[in-house]
C-alpha cells in the first residue's frame, strides 16, 4: 500500500486538517487512518516471513537488549538466528565453524547492541553485518578457505524472486538487474566474494589471473554497480 | 569520500580485503564518519543478495550456549535502564503505535504498514516503514499510567519548520503534545482524555509549533490508537 503524504507525488491534495463543522465539540478529519490501512486483507500475510517482519519491532527488541533485557534477547534470536544461521553457512561452508560463529555473533549483539542506531539503516542490516564480519575475519584468519561445495553462478537470479516475499523489492529488483549488466566473470568474482566468502587471491587462483587483475575487476565492478544502483533507484 | 575509501568500503562489505586491510580500514571507520558512511551504503546495496539465502534453523545447543556464556544478571542496572525495562512491560498492557515522518518531507510515501502479533495476551505492534526503511518515530502509549513515550528514530524535521504531536480524543479538537525532535520524551496523557478511538497525529508547523494552539500545517503522519 502507498500513502502519498504531502508534497508527494504532486497530484494527491496535500493532507490538512479539516474541522467539518464547529458542533459536536469539532469533527476533525484525519488523513492515512493507521489501523484502516494496516487492516487491509494481506497485510497478516506479510508478517509471516522474517525478511517482512517490521523494522519497528526490531529497532525495539534492539534496544531492550542494550537494556539488558534477556526476554527480548530471546526473542530477538527466534526472529532473526535462522536467517544469520543461512547466511554463516553459506559463506563458511561448515556446519560446526558456523555454530560456533553464530553464538559468537549473538555474544557481539548481546554486547554491542547498544551501538545500534536506527538512524545508520535497517535493523537487519546491521545484523547480518556482525555475522557477515565474523564470518570473513574467521575465513581470513584460516588459509585456504574450504572449497565451495556449491555454485554461486545463478543464486543471484533469485535476488528478486516473490517466494522471498515481496519487501524492499525495488532494491532487490535493482540488484539484480545491474548485476545482469556485469560481464559474467566480473559478476562471478563479486558472487563468489559476497557468498562464499573468497579473497583475492582465491579469486585469482580460480581464474587463473594475476592478483592486481582481480582487484581492478572488482573495483571495475564495484564501480559500474554503483552507477548503475544509482541510476536504477 | 574519495574514490579509494569508497572502493575499501565495497571491498569491507563484499569481504575482499586482506585480514590486515579490514583492521586497518576497521581503524579508518572508528576516525572518518564518511568511510563509516560508505560502509553503511555499501551493506544496503549489496543486502539483497541474502535474500535468495533463506533461512536455517540452527541446532537448539546453540540458544543454550549462548545464555550461559552471558554475563550473570545484575541488579544494578542503574535508573535508565530500568525505566526502558519498566517500559517494555508496560506495552503489554498498553498500545503500540508506529508512525513514519517523511524525511525531508520531499516525497513522502508510506510503503507498508504491518500489524504484528506481538504478546500472546494479544497487545499489537503497528508499524508504517517509509520505503522500507525504520521508522522515524514511535509512539508508544501506555494506558495503565496514561504516559505517551516518544521515541525518534529516524525524524528529520523539515528545515525552518517544526514538527508538533497532536492528540486528538474521540470527538475533541486537538490537543498539542509538544513539538517532536531529537530526543526521547515522556508525556503525560492530557487528563481524562478518552483513549478509545483516540488519534495521534503529527503536523507540520511554524518554528515553535502553532501558534493558535491547533494545528495549522500539513498532517504528515496520522494513527489510531490500538485497543488491546
């Protein structure tokens, strides 16, 4: 649903006030009724999937962990620990070291939730940043990396596939679409680092290419992702 | 930002830097706010590619280890946060609003508005996320001690202008909450407000809010309050 407020869009009257008349101690009429808009049929559906629970929520149980609330901790790993868990695996490609690296992450929470602000971005980005940066200092710290047991080739296919539900799809459709604009190895490198957790030297390893070729590839990459994100949103 | 601070930012967030170059660009983000910066654009740029990851239940050991490796709890735990721990009870009893300021009112849009099942004893979180984003502010009321908690989050007061809270009683005309910026507050619910059907409402006013002492401005975000 979309709620065009204000200045938005140009052609919605802009939302006022208005007192309908000066019986009855004053009848005021109030734009984007909350509880109206939220209790349309399909908004229940959303809720279920973890990628569609509501930043808010987050943001709260968030800050009742820096508050040293145990229960919201609690609640905060039910919603959030199988996706972070989805993720350590994929980039460490082994069970126990993704265990093992999931407590950690939740420990970093449980101690740095208090360095959370709402303001710098979305709840669950920064927490699959703490499982993202555990993961890549635990593979960068063991060398080599175990070999990849799965294909990165065409999982990004599925960046905006609606069976992941159907939030921040512009963002997702974007990305997937600049991503289809990269030459293949160039998407492949940057693939392989996001999911599998390679380094340069991986990457060079697999494609046969001096270590400075791949770092200008991905700063190429990089590069034209950015203008294409930018163009694109 | 220049382009090689952006560059080691997409590299932090792709995971391409040497185990040396993330400490030392870890350093960078601790000292230059526009390196934290691209960092954080970096994350939601490259984001939905977790989204085809799905999700794992892990083994159950894992919650248990991870409580017996916190800290024993303690009882002092100082005035602040007990008052957010008091809080938090307290939405049980009470209501929950969410609402969403425009940032920078330009093009204000509201995306989505969720209602969760929060508490088995059936209390409501709402939520309005502007394009996906957090919330600019919540409000949360409680109606055991009649204290409305304002919590900014995100809110970004138009420039020259200020942003006031209204509450607006079933049938009553609009009465002024304050004037919402950066910080947190407390209010009392007006006395013997009826809270069914109860509004809140945010406007946008003159510096220092309306000076007729009803709201004068456009209504950027307006809710109503959820009954238990």
């Amino acid at each position: 649903m979309r709620v065009t407020g204000m200045y938005g869009g140009g052609s919605k009257p802009v939302s006022r006030f208005k007192k309908d008349s000066r019986a009855a101690a004053g009848n005021w009429t109030l734009s984007a009724q909350l509880p109206k808009e939220a209790k349309k049929p399909g908004c229940e559906d959303r809720v279920a999937t973890l990628t569609q629970t509501d930043n808010g929520e987050l943001v709260l149980l968030i800050d009742a962990v820096a508050a040293g609330d145990r229960d919201a901790f609690g609640k905060l790993y039910q919603r959030t620990a199988p996706k972070l868990f989805a993720i350590l695996l994929r980039i460490l490609r082994n069970r126990g070291t993704a265990e093992d690296a999931l407590q950690d992450v939740f420990l970093k929470i449980w101690q740095n939730a208090g360095s959370f602000s709402a303001e710098a971005g979305p709840p669950m980005g920064w927490l699959i940043s703490v499982a993202r940066n555990r993961a890549i200092d635990i593979l960068r710290r063991k060398n080599p990396a175990e070999p990849a047991a799965t294909e990165t080739a065409d999982i990004f296919a599925n960046i905006a596939d609606t069976a992941s539900g159907e939030e921040q799809m512009t963002e997702r459709a974007a990305l997937q679409h600049c991503l289809e604009t990269l030459e293949e190895q160039a998407r492949a490198c940057i693939l392989l680092a996001y999911y599998e957790g390679y380094s340069r030297e991986e990457l060079a390893n697999r494609f046969g290419r001096p270590v400075g070729t791949i770092k200008t590839w991905l700063h190429r990459s990089l590069a034209l992702l950015k203008s294409c994100l930018e163009a694109t949103t | 930002m220049t382009g090689e601070i952006d560059m080691q930012a997409a590299e932090y967030i792709l995971g391409t830097l040497s185990a040396e170059e993330r400490s030392a660009f870890e350093a960078l983000m601790k000292s230059d706010a526009s390196a934290q910066r691209a960092v954080e654009i970096w994350q939601r740029r490259l984001a939905p590619l977790n989204v085809p990851l799905g999700e794992v239940a892990p083994p159950a050991h894992i919650w248990q280890a991870i409580t017996q490796a916190l800290p024993a709890p303690s009882d002092n735990t100082g005035p602040a946060l007990l008052l957010l721990r008091r809080s938090r009870n307290r939405w049980r009893l009470g209501a929950l609003l969410a609402g969403a300021i425009a940032a920078g009112l330009a093009a204000f849009s509201i995306d989505r508005a969720l209602i969760v099942p929060n508490e088995p004893q059936g209390s409501y979180l709402a939520v309005v996320n502007r394009s996906g984003d957090q919330p600019a502010l919540i409000i949360r009321v409680d109606l055991a001690t009649r204290t409305v908690f304002v919590r900014p989050v995100a809110t970004n007061v138009p420039q020259g202008r200020s942003l006031e809270l209204w509450y607006i009683g079933s049938g009553l005309s609009p009465k002024s909450m304050g004037l919402i910026d950066k910080t947190e507050r407390n209010i009392p619910l007006p006395e013997s407000a009826p809270i069914e059907k109860a509004n809140f409402a945010v406007s946008v006013e003159p510096p220092g809010g309306s000076p007729s002492g009803a709201p004068t401005g456009p209504i950027v975000y307006s809710g109503q309050l959820f009954k238990e």
